[in-house]
C-alpha cells in the first residue's frame, strides 16, 4: 500500500514493457522510513510477479507469467511461483525476528509489516493445504493465511519476546464475493459457501466494495501480554487508520500536528477494553459511495450497495439512484439536494446490524447532523483535533453520481433494456436498439455458401442515430461476423484448427446457452469445437461473454464484454504465433469497395517507395482506422495499440466504432491487425509468439465499445478509456 516507482528504458511513465528489471527502484519502502524490506511490488495478481529485496529486484526478471482468477499475466521473475509465496515471506518474516532479536540488537525495539498476499486471489495454496479445509481451495488458502501468523507468534516465542511484544492482525477490508471453491473469480462464488456454513463476513451484509459492513468491517485481533486482558473484547469504533497513531503512542513518539490527521492511539483501548472510546467518527468508502460512522449510526451518502454489483454486491449503484430518482420524483439541482431520503442510507447498527431497515427518511435531522460533520471534517483537512490541513484532492460527499440523476426522472424511465427473444437478445437504450446478439444460427444470404452459417455473435451494432456500423457475410469476407471471437491458428491434440475461417471446416464457435439476462447486462456461454477429429465434433473451449450496456457518453452508446474461455478439454490448445485472430469487429458493408481496395494497394506500392505519402482521403478508402497512438491503417498494422477507431460513411452519413481493450488482458497492450483494404481488425496478441490454454484454465479479455455518429471527438473516446481502464 505504499507504492514503488519502477526505472524505466525510455524515461517515461512505467508500462508492461519499458522497466528495467536490472536496476533497482527509483522510489521503494526506504523512502516511507523502512530500513529493510523484502516485498513484491503489487498484489499476487498483479505483475510483475517478482520480489524486490531493498529496492532490488530478486532474479532474472525475463519470463511471462499470470495466474488464476483475473488472468493477468505478465514479466515475472524465472524462478517465480504463486504456491510459494506465503512461504517465502514467512521465512522473511522469521529471519527478521531472529536478526532483531540477536544478541547485538537485544535492546533495540522493533517494528514488522508483515502484508501477506492472502487470502486475496489469486487463490493459491500450496500443496501441504490442499484439501485441508474441506471447504475448497479457498478454505484451504484461510487455513494456510493461519499458518503464516502462527509462524510469526512461534518465532517471537522461540526468541522469548512474545511478551512484550504487540502484534496486531487485520484486514484492508472484507472478503469478496468472487473467492471460492474455484481459482477463476465469478460472480457469486462465496454465497456458495456460505450454504456450507462459511461466513467470511460473519453475520454482516455485503462484500468488499461495498458501503454495508461486510465490505467495511474487518476483525481486528491483538496480543499484549501485561498490557492487553486476556479473553476481552471491545465494542468501540476504531479503524485502520488508528494503527499510526497507536504505534506511536506504544513507542513514546510524538507525533506533530500534520502527521496522520486522521489517527487515534488505541492504547487506552487496550488496557481497558471497556472504556467509553477514542474517537466519535470515522469516514469510509465503498467504490461508489461514502460513508460516515458515529456511535450506533451510520450515514452512507448513496443509495444501494455503493458498488457496480458486478460480483454480488446489490442493489447495484446505478439501479439504486434510478430508483431513488424515480421516488423523488423531480429533478435534483445540486450536490446538496441529494443529502436527504431517498438518496441517503441511514442504519441504526445496535438495532440494525445486518442494514436491511433505511430509517433516513424517519431521522433528517440526523441525515443533516451526519452530513454537515462529513463535509466540516472535509473542509477541515482532518478527523482529529489540530490545525486546519490543506486538502490534498478535491473530495465530494457524493462520489460517482450517475447523469440521470441531472437529467430528471423522464431520462431514468429511458433506462438500458435488455430482453431475450427465441432467436437474439436485445440490448436497448430507451427505444433504441444497441445492439443484437444471435443466439440462432443465421442463414448465409443466397450467393454465399452455407459453410458461413453462424451463431454466437452480435449484430447490429447500432449509433444512437440508428446507423450500423457492424456488417455480416460480406462478400469478400463472409466469414467475419461483425463482433466474434475466434482464435485462427491453433493446434489441437496435435491437429491443426482454425475456428475463424468456416470454409475449411477445421473448427466452429457456436451459441451453447443463456445464462442470465438482466436489465442492463446479459451473459451467454460460446462453444468452440474441433472438427479434425475421427469421431466428431470436439468441445476445446467454453467462453461466457458478459455484455454490460453502459449510460451514454457524449451521444454515444458504450458497452463492455467481458469473456472467459475456459479449456474443457483434456489437451491444450495452443494459439500459434500468426498474424491475426482474436476478439474482431467486421465493419459496415457499405466501408468496403474494390475500387478502394485497388486505390490502397496503389498507396501502399507508393509508400513502400516513399514514408511521406499522405495517407488515401475517405472517399477513396470509405473508411478509416485511428489507434489512441495516432497511428492509421499501414503503421498501425500490428502496432500495441490500447484503443482503434474504426469509421466511415453509411448512406453518406459519416459514424464508427472505437474499441479498447483493458489493461489487465494478456499481453496488453495487445498488437492488432488492421486489415490493409477492408473494414475489420482485431486484438492479436499471438503475434507477440505462440500461447497455451491448458485443460482447466480459463484466459480472460475485457473490451470496451464506443458507438458514435459522426467524427466523435478524442477527447469522448479517452474519457471512455480512462473510466475503463480504471474499472
């Protein structure tokens, strides 16, 4: 949690591909006042997967590597595995008690930060507790997270200062609801658990990203023999914040009047755990909304969950302030408007520990109380007596207010709809198609072999001015189903398969089922089958495409797909280094002619002879690609590209489809393959080099969609990819 500022090869902002991983980092824990450290650099699920020792890196830092859950893999230290971490910083831990507590070093206090990388994902217990739990991989993986602090308590007992020595164990915050029997995060994995009798957040409601306590609240349990009673409990407000001043208040350090605002010693605590308390307030945060703690009360300034829900949280943040608009039923004007029912949550915690009872709308006078003390701790820089401090970030009360709450209740009845019908879903923003996805296998048009029949795709893709920008069954290309994924060049079993190219009936992806469809999102499972085999048909992947419609930006419509491809297979399949093939969009029909084709091959012979020829105008090529590097279609062919726009004109009237992919997919950020003369690209990352699923593994991609009518401006599409990249 104190950040590392990597050295890089070019001198810019690190990326996935520009650190050095020969020389140490720039900025590291020594410069937040540790005299040695032995960490890694982000959590297990995120790379680089190496430790650094001192602000050294440990190893060869030359190989790729990912894990489990999100799928993101990355540069990584050779020697470098998941299973033995929890291991190593044990035995780091133990070494540093033992060298602290050597004869030279007898007198001298000392202080260890021991962050342990469980039981975050990836779930990752190593092999002595695998099944030790009964409870799956994640009971397996607490029972291990045990272990590690049993190991920390026997070395300070082995070295006879378990006594007078304070040991503190927490958590950052409560358990999340994609933890569970299975090491890939899907939605609602712990309440599956829970059936078992497994509460990772006790009796309390929600997970983490939350505003409920099962996302806030965390035990804390501390040892001090001598100092703390044994067996006791305390009942009063405290936080994580509390632990500077608490640790200071141990070591007899004052601290001055800017350090640690917000900090409370819990010593009096401590030695009396009955006593009336430390402090009165305490400000937390879910994703999407604040909170205030005072006493029995709690003040979330939000409706719902303060969170997407992607993972089990609900009600979600955006269907919690369309509903709450819908009570008010007229439009709010300010900030301070909304700090009333129904956009405010108000629990009673000693009668109400589970949050099921809103009483804002009972006690407003409370509502006020809570929120002026919100706003005046704000204003105020600190939560503890002292000084005003200047604010370091310009804090809201309100955090990710939706527009339609500025837009009034007639915008909120125009909400995103999504409906399944025999044949398709469809995803509408008010009475306007999104898009359609085909659950049935459409029939090639007469002219086009039945070879290219398909389901598992989605088509059209429509502009909020009703333009298509996806086409299918082109002419040229009929294989290219407006928005598909399939992989091209692959081998199977030892058998080569092209899922992408239908005409040589080697491989097909194919609609399997729905899996839910919601108001605003859907989710739908893909097969993906060899047909090289002598008995038939075989299953090599299962990919889940979850479909989000998100609010318009900018008169544009913006929706994400998250996909999953699992290998149900008993062999891997490996992706061959070629160059295309992927997650691709096949642009409107009209953007493609011949006499642009000819037109472009003229241009690419010209500017093979000649690097300043001016790209071809639209009206010769009909359309056109842009990547947010500000390459077009010759020198971005293949680039590492982190968002394309693809547009063109359709019965004169000029629209496209910008496309990014996230941050943490494999290999980001991934080449792609912009098709020298015809409207269609795609995400390639085996033009890096070949890569495997293995049987059992699941390799994940997220994507955005940004559908406009005319020229959109940059400015609208970074503003999508930054949102999406921080999601």
């Amino acid at each position: 949690h104190l950040g590392t500022q990597m050295l890089t090869t070019d001198g810019k902002t690190q990326d996935v591909n520009n650190v050095d991983y020969t020389k140490p980092l720039t900025i590291g824990p020594a410069d937040f006042g540790f005299n040695q450290s032995f960490i890694l650099p982000g959590s297990l699920d995120m790379f680089p997967y190496a430790f650094v020792r001192n602000n050294h890196w440990v190893g060869k830092v030359q190989s790729q590597k990912g894990w489990s859950a999100f799928n993101r893999v990355g540069p990584a230290a050779d020697d470098f595995q998941d299973t033995k971490v929890l291991d190593t910083f044990s035995s780091e831990a133990e070494r540093f008690i033992a060298e602290s507590t050597a004869d030279a070093n007898a007198d001298k206090p000392f202080f260890l930060y021991f962050a342990l990388t469980s039981p975050h994902t990836p779930i990752s217990p190593s092999e002595p507790f695998r099944g030790k739990s009964k409870l799956g991989i994640y009971g397996d993986f607490v029972m291990e997270t045990d272990h590690c602090v049993g190991r920390v308590l026997a070395a300070l007992k082995k070295h006879q200062v378990a006594d007078n020595t304070l040991v503190v164990a927490t958590s950052d915050h409560g358990p999340a609801a994609y933890a569970g029997r299975i090491a890939e995060a899907t939605f609602g994995q712990l309440k599956k658990l829970e059936k078992d009798g497994h509460y990772s957040a006790g009796p309390y409601r929600g997970y983490k990203f939350s505003i409920y306590e099962g996302g806030l609240r965390v035990p804390m349990v501390a040892r001090w023999p001598g100092t703390i009673p044994s067996a006791t409990t305390c009942d009063q407000l405290v936080g994580l914040p509390d632990m500077m001043a608490t640790f200071a208040d141990a070591a007899a350090i004052e601290l001055t009047d800017d350090q640690a605002p917000d900090s409370v010693s819990l010593l009096p605590l401590m030695r009396d755990p009955v006593h009336d308390g430390v402090r009165d307030t305490m400000l937390m945060e879910g994703t999407r909304g604040r909170v205030i703690r005072s006493g029995r009360y709690k003040l979330a300034l939000c409706p719902g969950s303060g969170s997407d829900g992607r993972f089990g949280n609900t009600p979600r943040s955006v269907e919690a302030w369309r509903a709450a608009l819908q009570k008010y039923a007229k439009t709010p004007t300010s900030h301070a408007e909304l700090a009333q029912a129904p956009f405010v949550q108000l629990f009673d915690l000693d009668q109400d520990p589970h949050e099921d009872n809103n009483i804002a709308a009972e006690h407003p006078e409370l509502v006020t109380e809570l929120y002026e003390t919100f706003l005046s701790q704000i204003a105020q820089g600190r939560s503890t007596d002292g000084p005003k401090l200047p604010q370091r970030a310009n804090v809201k009360a309100f955090m990710s207010v939706p527009a339609l709450i500025w837009k009034g209740t007639a915008d909120a009845d125009a909400a995103i709809q999504c409906t399944e019908t025999s044949d398709e879903i469809i995803a509408k923003y008010g009475d306007k198609t999104v898009l359609r996805y085909k659950k049935s296998i459409q029939i090639a048009p007469l002219g086009i072999s039945s070879v290219y029949d398909r389901s598992g795709y989605i088509h059209p893709v429509v502009t909020p001015g009703g333009i298509e920008v996806t086409g299918d069954f082109a002419a040229d290309h009929p294989h290219q189903h407006a928005l598909f994924n399939a992989w091209t060049n692959t081998t199977f079993d030892g058998r080569f398969v092209d899922f992408w190219n239908q005409k040589a009936q080697l491989g097909r992806v194919s609609h399997l089922e729905v899996v839910a469809v919601d108001r605003d999102q859907f989710t739908i499972k893909l097969l993906h089958e060899a047909l090289t085999g002598t008995d038939g048909p075989e299953s090599v992947l299962e990919e889940s495409w979850t479909v989000q419609i998100r609010s318009m930006v900018d008169k544009a419509f913006v929706f994400d797909i998250l996909s999953k491809q699992t290998c149900v297979a008993k062999s891997p399949l490996t992706i061959n280094e070629y160059h295309y093939g992927g997650m691709g969009i096949r642009g409107n029909n009209q953007w493609f002619s011949q006499e642009g084709t000819d037109a472009l091959k003229a241009y690419e012979k010209q500017r093979n002879r000649d690097a300043s020829t001016p790209f071809p105008p639209l009206d010769v090529t009909r359309h056109r690609f842009v990547t947010r590097e500000g390459k077009r279609r010759f020198d971005g062919n293949h680039s590492r590209a982190q968002w394309v726009d693809l547009s063109g004109l359709v019965d004169g009237k000029m629209a496209g489809i910008a496309v990014m992919a996230h941050p943490t997919n494999f290999r980001y950020p991934q080449p792609v393959r912009l098709h020298p003369s015809k409207p269609y690209f795609c995400y390639a990352p085996m033009v890096l080099g070949e890569f495997k699923i293995q049987p059992g593994e699941t390799y994940i991609s997220r994507f955005r969609y940004v559908v406009h009518d005319g020229d959109l401006p940059r400015k609208t599409i970074e503003a999508a990819w930054q949102d999406f990249k921080q999601r």
